[in-house]
C-alpha cells in the first residue's frame, strides 16, 4: 500500500496548511515590520491588502 501512503501525506499537508488570509496576514505583518511606513500610508496599505 506504498501509493496509499502517498496520498494520505498529501491530505495531511493540505490540512496543515495555512489559510490563505492567515499568510497575506503574516506576510503583511513582515512587511510592515520591515519597511518604515507613516501612520497614514500603513494604514492605506493595510486597507488596500484587505481588498
């Protein structure tokens, strides 16, 4: 049952996996952690990211 294996690895990376907002969240986070941003425009970035 070697090929069994293999799919059941692969549907437990998928349930591992982060949502796709939890990542946009943490790669905004990094980004905005990293760069010096104004009051205003971060908060025009997040606005923006949130579209």
């Amino acid at each position: 049952m070697p090929h069994l294996s293999a799919i059941a690895d692969a549907i437990y990376r998928y349930h591992s996996s982060p949502l796709l907002s939890e990542f946009m969240d943490t790669v905004l986070a990094r980004f905005m952690r990293e760069n010096d941003y104004a009051p205003k425009a971060a908060y025009m970035l997040r606005a923006r990211m949130a579209r």
